[in-house]
C-alpha cells in the first residue's frame, strides 16, 4: 500500500497601522514508502546463522548473471545455497556481496 498526505494550511497576518496584508502557506507532503515484507530467513549452513535468503532468479538478478553461471558459483561454494524440504532452492544473501 502507497498512501500520500496533503496538508495545506494558510496564515493570514493584518498590520492595522501599515495597513499591509501577509499571507504564509506551508505545505507539506508526506509519503509514505513501502519495504517488501516477504523477507524469508534461514539458517545458512555456512554461515552457521541465521540470515536473509533469496531465491536463485533474485540472485542472477542481483549479480547480473545467467543461471548456468550462477549454478558454477553454487557449485565452487562461492554461494552458500540450502534447498527446502519442496525442492526450492534458497542462497543466503550474504554470500553473494
Ligand atoms: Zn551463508
């Protein structure tokens, strides 16, 4: 969910001896940003603790790389990787700075 909030609110000053008018507007703009909240963690054998994984198509992504390359580092143990009792393959994020 997105939200933004729009406050406008206006001042208005009267000198009664210069007979002169000030007028102040603020505006504030509020937003509001929204961070995934499906972070998925697990314990990386490697590591030995608990950190946050990512999925083998959000690695290539964040490394720029293709699968096949990809599966090279998994393989060399450059990405420390656990596979889920369905099969899914999980590489802990840290591994991959
Ligand atoms: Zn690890």
């Amino acid at each position: 969910m997105t939200g933004q909030i729009n406050y406008n609110t206006a001042t208005v000053r009267e000198d009664p001896t210069k007979r002169k008018l000030t007028v102040t507007i603020t505006k504030v703009r509020r937003q509001t940003v929204v961070v995934p909240t499906s972070v998925l963690r697990g314990l990386c054998p490697v590591c030995n603790r608990e950190v946050e994984m990512v999925t083998a198509a959000q690695a290539a992504e964040f490394l720029e790389v293709g699968d096949s390359s990809l599966q090279t580092l998994i393989s060399a143990g450059e990405i420390h990787a656990v596979a889920t009792v369905t099969g899914v393959l999980l590489l802990c994020k840290e591994s991959l700075c």
